[in-house]
C-alpha cells in the first residue's frame, strides 16, 4: 500500500519543478510548540493550546491564501479533549487543505536517544491518529529545533513512507561540515544507513521569520539566497517559535499579497510537503545534491544527551520492558491463555513516547516538568510489566511440566557431600 501511495503521488507532481528562471520561495507558516520546556504540560494544555487555535484561526477566517502548518499528535488529541468546541473548526480546514497536518508523529521526538521501535511507533501512531480523527496522513518529518539527526532518520522515514524532511537548527552549528558551510546544502536528498533516500531541507531559515507589510516578490534577500539553491528554489518557514500561537498578521498579510506580486520572485503559501511533493519522483532530478552521513549538532545543546539521567533511564527500562511484554503477549494469544491487549500497549506506549519530545527525554525542561514526565514514564512501566506478568503466566500455566527429567545435584558446604535431589525427597 506504501508504494501504490507514492507512485500515484509521483505520477500526480512528477515534472512539476525544473530549471527556472525566476527564483521560488516555498513560504511555510509554523508555530512551533515545545510540550514542555520552561513550563509544564499542565501551562501548554491551558494556555499554548487555546492560543494556537484561537489566532490561527482568526487568520484562516481572513486570509484565503493563508496556510497553518502545525505538528504533534498529542496536541490534536489535547485540542480535541480540552476544547471540543473548536475541534469541528479545525477538522474543516484540515479537509480544506488550509491546516496542514505537519511532520506525521504524535510528538516531535528527539531523534538520537530513542530506539528504532520507539521512532517507528512515533510514525504509527501519529498517522493513525491523523487518519482516524482528521482523514489525512503526514508525508514528513518536521523538526525546527532538535539537537542534532542521527542517521537513522532518513532509513526509518523512507520506510515509513514519509519523503521529506525540514529543519533549521543545522545552522546553529559551530564547525562546518565542509568548506565554510554549516550545511551540507539548503535542498537536496539524504541517503540512510541502508541507500534508503528522502528529500532534505537542511537550512528552512528561522522559523520565528516575521514578515514586514511588504511585496515579497520583490525581496532582494530572498533573490540571494534563491541564488545558491538548487534550481533557484527556496523554503522558508515563517511564524513564532517555543510557546505555539500563529505568525504575525503583517507576515500572513504579506505573504497573502506577495503570491500576487509583480515582482520576479514566485512566493508560494505552500503545506510542509509541497516541495517534496513537486519534486516526485527523486530520481527524475540529478540535480539535487546528496548527503550521505549524520548531520549532528557540535556545540549547541549537546550536554542535555548526559542530564536528567533518571529520565533517560525511565525511558529506556520502559523501551525494553515493552518489548519484552509485546513479545509474551504475541505468544499468550497465540495460545488462547489471553486476549492481546492492544489498547492498554497503546496507551503505555503513547506515553512514553510524547515525553521523548526533544525539550523532555533530552534533559532541557525544568525541574517542575520532570515531575509529570517520571509520573508518566513509572504508569507505563507498571502498565508493562503487568502485561509481561500476565502474559507469562498464562502461558507458563499451560505448559505440560508432568514429565520425566534429570535429578538435580545439589552441593551442601556445610556437610562438604553432594546429594541427589532424589535421595532428599
């Protein structure tokens, strides 16, 4: 299904983008939301939610050509259980195409410390949600501001399905990757550990970008950096940054009037996935330059892989205890001992994995943000353990252990003699 999804994508965009003339800016709104980070859960569910509703969709009610592009499946479950009366608002638009479900997982993970299951079922569960609740599924990975990308990521998006990847935060680097670049390039494609390929948007620029009331196509800076791209192709996020809510009027309004500029640059208000999208299939562009390798942070934020040790531990005990529980599960129903509790995993796993956000298992948040991600993280340990408990006795108590064996040898120091379990019975 994977393939027949991305072929009939490929036959729809294919040609759509080649040698121009005119430089294009890809202008992509963003408001970025941290699930905790100087605050708690509890401040982003009260305050950062409704705001980012509230503004965007002000916005979508007054600009027709205005596209919001947010990410994080928890928090369409969090807008949906906390403030159901915008939740029909917000699915209208969705089906409009005018809020884009962005970056496909049900948090923006960090993506170093987690495991390959973990980072998977990040994927999982944030389509499923997307698909059940909303209609759509992502088709990226949508990360402003991580501590760096591992080369897993491309191998894992490629073979979830996703084509493409955004980020700004490469350009806060110290040490370039060659030359005199903090970027291996601004567009291009990233090869993984295993040849698998994803379209690459090293350098998105800031995503807190405010836009004056001004005719973008006009935009001498935008002109200069379409310069150094790729088919004089850019892709710029707009927006605000950390605590959610919406790009500025002015920004909106001016991307609004620059789409009908008469100026020689192309501005487009565009979904996250439009350029990959217009770029299907890879292979019919030799031009794009490509990266094969990490693409690591060297400086910036690269101590929180070694703080809050006793949330690293917490996640990665529940990791391998949820394997071990999947795994006896999968066994006690296969011999009808106990139903396979899909649900109750579910839940476990989902709470883990949105404190594996990269402000949270990272070791970045404040103290008070820790106290609701350790509570969290020991419900789903004991959810999984029970499930491994369960599992395994169920199955043990079918086992047949009526059946011949050999005596057991056991040494007595105190007697310095051997005995025959047979003999002491």
């Amino acid at each position: 299904m994977k393939r027949i999804i991305i072929l009939l994508m490929c036959m729809a965009f294919a040609g759509a983008v080649s040698a121009q003339e005119h430089p294009a800016v890809y202008m992509v709104s963003n408001a970025h939301f941290d699930s905790q980070w100087n605050w708690d859960v509890q401040k982003s569910i009260n305050e950062y939610i409704p705001k980012t509703i509230e503004r965007n969709l002000f916005l979508l009610e007054r600009y027709p050509d205005y596209i919001f592009n947010f990410e994080g499946g928890i928090k369409y479950a969090w807008m949906k259980e906390y403030y159901p009366q915008y939740w029909e608002q917000i699915k209208k638009y969705v089906a409009e195409g005018r809020w884009h479900v962005t970056g496909s997982t049900w948090d923006a993970t960090d993506p170093n410390i987690p495991s390959i299951e973990s980072f998977t079922r990040n994927i999982l569960y944030g389509q499923h949600f997307y698909r059940d609740e909303l209609g759509v599924q992502g088709t990226d990975i949508f990360l402003p501001d991580c501590f760096g990308f591992g080369w897993t990521l491309p191998t894992v998006a490629a073979h979830s399905g996703i084509i493409g990847f955004s980020t700004q935060k490469l350009m806060w680097r110290h040490k370039p990757f060659h030359g005199d670049s903090k970027i291996p390039f601004e567009i291009g494609l990233w090869e993984g550990v295993d040849g698998s390929r994803i379209m690459i948007v090293a350098d998105a620029h800031n995503y807190t970008t405010k836009w004056r009331d001004e005719d973008l196509s006009n935009s001498r800076q935008l002109q200069n950096i379409a310069a150094k791209n790729v088919n004089k192709t850019v892709y710029h996020y707009y927006g605000t940054g950390d605590t959610g809510g919406s790009p500025t009027i002015e920004s909106v309004r001016a991307v609004q009037n620059s789409i009908h500029g008469e100026g020689p640059v192309k501005i487009i208000s565009a979904e996250s996935d439009r350029l990959y999208k217009d770029y299907l299939p890879f292979e019919s562009h030799p031009e794009l330059p490509v990266w094969d390798g990490e693409l690591l942070m060297d400086v910036h934020a690269t101590g929180c892989y070694t703080s809050q040790a006793a949330m690293k531990l917490f996640n990665r005990r529940n990791e391998l205890l949820a394997d071990a529980a999947e795994r006896s599960a999968v066994m006690a129903d296969w011999a009808g001992t106990a139903a396979y509790p899909k649900a109750f995993l579910t839940e476990a796993w989902k709470r883990v994995i949105w404190h594996q956000f990269h402000d949270d298992l990272t070791g970045t948040s404040i103290p008070r943000a820790y106290e609701f991600s350790w509570n969290d993280e020991l419900i789903s340990m004991k959810q999984f353990a029970n499930v491994l408990t369960s599992s395994v006795g169920g199955f043990s108590r079918m086992l047949d252990t009526q059946v011949k064996g050999t005596p057991v040898v056991i040494y007595n120091p105190a007697a310095f003699e051997v005995t025959a379990l047979a003999e002491i019975a």
